[in-house]
C-alpha cells in the first residue's frame, strides 16, 4: 500500500479512525459529516493503509477488470487495493459503465475489492445516489446495452463524506453556521432514507483537535484489522461481516439474552427496520472480534447501535 501516507498524521478523531478501523476489519460501508477541515478526506485516503492485503483471487479479478478499462498501466497485476474518488460532477455512465453500444467499466466495477469514496455526498444527482442502492446491497451490478451484458461484482467499501449543513459551519468551533433550520433540514434530504439505509456506520465529526495526544498509526491498525480478518475466516465465513446475507446474519452474529433485549429495545424505542438491524447486528459482529469476543456483547451492541445515529 501507499507508504507516503499514514494514519498518524492525522491530529485527533479518535472516533472517526475507530470506525474506519471497523470498515476496515469488516469491509462496512461509512459515512462521515463534519465542517470543512475536520479530516474527513484525510481520512477517507488513509483507508487502504489498514485494509487486508489483496489475495491472489482478488489481484487476478482487479487485474482482469483494470486490464479491459486499459487501466493497468504495463504492470502484470494489479496488488494494492483500488482507491477511487469519483467527481459529483460525474456522469452516470462514468460511476456505474455503460455507453452508447458497449457496455464499459465505471467506478464501481474499477473499485471492486477496494474502496469507493464520495466526498460532498449531497452534491451527487439523486439518480446516482439511487443506482447506488442496488450495488451497495447486493455486491452486483448489471449493466445492459445493445450489444451486451455484463454482471460486475462490486465488493468494495463505500466511503462518504458531506458537511452538516449547506455552508459546512453547523459543527465547527471557530466560524458560525449561517444557515436556517429550513436550509439544513433540505440539505439532509438530498438523501434518501432507502439510500442512508445502505450505509453501516454513521460518524459525525467536527474540527477540535483536542484528542490529538493520543496518536495511532496505520500499522497498529492495520495489524488490529488482520486480527478480526482472521477470526472471521477462522469462522467459515465466506463473506466479511458487511457482506454477509440474511441467512449468514443469523449463523454468524450470534447474541445472548440480555444482549437480545437490548436490540429489542432499541428496535422500538427507534423503529428500526429489519435493513438496521441486520447493519447493527454485523456492524457488533466486527467490533467483537476486533475486541476478539466469540459472542456478541453488550458492550459490542451497545458501540454498534451508536453508530447508528444520526
């Protein structure tokens, strides 16, 4: 991976980079709201300095995908983890492939097994938010066109970031959010609830650096990510915990009674759909084998359920 970069030259977010080291060990979806400033870009690059290295598999099917795109640059494989950062300002066609006869590689396709980053999530057209649901809950997409189709798989861990509000001040410690109630709340709403319910791991930021005494690199988090990597292969899991399907959730993320009430709990006291519940439950998953727990604790729900909110 990119040495030139590390996790350490980040000051402070110490909540931020715990959650990016659980989308790490558990390949889960996040987004992130701050004011401008408040690292979250920094971050969001920083990701793949802690991610698993690539199995052979995944270098071959990288290759394979980048080699079509004419995107490999003379190398025979492709061996670090896809980092891509599309534009808001990108077509349709460009994020998710396609054109006017044969079906070619986007964004998606070129981001499999590595991370796919949005930076001012709300600027993004409604349309591509929406055609992102598809991929994002069923690690697939199909692209058809005249003369062709093609099923892309597209494992990838879907980054975002946005301000909290339409001038980026809302959360900040040094300037005053200028906007009104109205223009916040419409701002939110360019995304939609189907959409925000595809994402994992919910981390609201903001631009105090207070906590920056306590420095981690990528190489702590990166060994702490193979760890829980491990275990969860140890299981007999196909599938990372954010991958896993329905049927998986129920074998896999396993909860004792008192840990059972408190989802319960949570299910109405929020109204939780059962799409938020199973994020909660493979979310808790991750953090109890970075915590190296068999089960599920309460501690480990507890942390899951909050990073639900939002």
């Amino acid at each position: 991976q990119n040495t030139d970069i590390d996790f350490s030259d980040v000051k402070g977010q110490q909540y931020a980079k715990r959650a990016l080291q659980i989308a790490a060990a558990g390949r889960h979806n996040i987004l992130f709201s701050g004011p401008p400033g408040s690292g979250k870009t920094m971050l969001a690059k920083r990701l793949p300095t802690i991610l698993p290295n690539m199995t052979f598999d995944e270098a071959v099917a990288t290759s394979k995908v980048y080699s079509i795109s004419g995107k490999l640059n003379k190398q025979p494989l492709v061996t670090q983890r896809p980092f891509r950062n599309p534009h808001h300002s990108s077509t349709k066609s460009s994020i998710f492939g396609g054109g006017s006869s044969n079906a070619k590689m986007g964004e998606v396709a070129l981001s499999n097994h590595g991370v796919l980053f949005f930076d001012e999530l709300p600027h993004f057209p409604s349309n591509i938010l929406e055609a992102l649901r598809e991929p994002l809950e069923d690690n697939k997409i199909l692209i058809s066109r005249v003369n062709s189709k093609i099923l892309y798989e597209t494992k990838f861990i879907f980054v975002s970031a946005m301000n909290p509000c339409p001038c980026g001040n809302k959360l900040s410690s040094m300037k005053e959010c200028r906007c009104s109630d109205f223009e916040v709340q419409r701002y939110k709403n360019r995304l939609s609830e189907p959409f925000l319910d595809r994402i994992d791991l919910y981390v609201v930021m903001n631009d105090s650096f207070s906590d920056n005494k306590n420095i981690v690199s990528s190489k702590e988090l990166h060994e702490s990510v193979i760890k829980a990597f491990i275990r969860q292969k140890n299981r007999g899991q196909k599938e990372l915990n954010g991958k896993l399907n329905d049927k998986d959730i129920k074998k896999y993320c396993l909860l004792d009674s008192e840990t059972s009430d408190i989802l319960e709990k949570a299910r109405v006291n929020y109204s939780l759909s059962f799409r938020s519940i199973n994020k909660i439950l493979k979310v808790a998953r991750t953090i109890a084998d970075i915590n190296e727990n068999e089960f599920i604790t309460k501690g480990d729900l507890l942390k899951s359920l909050n990073f639900r909110k939002r």
